[in-house]
C-alpha cells in the first residue's frame, strides 16, 4: 500500500438524494411464516426419530448404545428446530408490525 493512501468507505453512508427501496412486508411475513412451518416440521420429525430410537434401543439391547446415542442426537435436533421455529414466528409478527406501521393501522391498548 502506498504511504498516505487510506480506504474511504463511502458504502456505510446513506445518498439523501437515493431513495429508500420499498421493503415489502407481506412479503417478509410470508417468507418467516414458511421458515417457521418448515421448523415445525424439523421438529416433528426428529422427535419421531428420537422416539423410535428409544424404542429401537429397547428392541435390540445389543445395539442399545447406539440407539442411545442417536435418540440425543435426534432430541437434541429436535429443540434446535424448535427453536429456530420459534425465532422465525417472532420475526414473522415483527414484519406483520412493520406492516401495520407502514399501513397506518393503529394498535389498541387495553389495559
């Protein structure tokens, strides 16, 4: 690098003069929705797994270690699936928010 040439990041700020791109929420809101769908299902299913490795390991006790070992594996897929399920339904009610924000509808207290 030449002596006194420094990087200018002009990326990080914002033109006033470009406007803003449209963000559609609806849009959002659907794509959240259907990551948190496909969570639900990731757990469902290694859940099912989980129990039918318990039950395989009961089945087969010459193979119990194994099973044991699959059956946390699978549990353990499990509460991560659920768990990025439920970050998804809490980033699918900020984008419904947003939308209602940029919509003009108002949120009712009721105390």
């Amino acid at each position: 690098m030449a002596e006194g040439h420094r990087h200018h990041h002009f990326h990080h700020q914002k033109d006033p003069a470009v406007p803003e791109p449209e963000v559609d929420y609806r849009k959002k809101e659907k794509h959240h929705k259907h990551l948190q769908q496909l969570g639900e299902l990731g757990a469902v299913t290694a859940g099912a797994f989980a129990l039918h490795e318990k039950h395989e390991a009961k089945k087969h006790p010459e193979h119990a270690h194994r099973h044991k070992i699959e059956e946390e594996i699978a549990a353990a897929a499990a509460v991560g699936a659920a768990g990025f399920a439920f970050h998804e339904h809490h980033q699918k009610k900020a984008a419904k928010k947003e939308y209602e924000k940029s919509h003009g509808k108002k949120h009712h207290h009721h105390f």
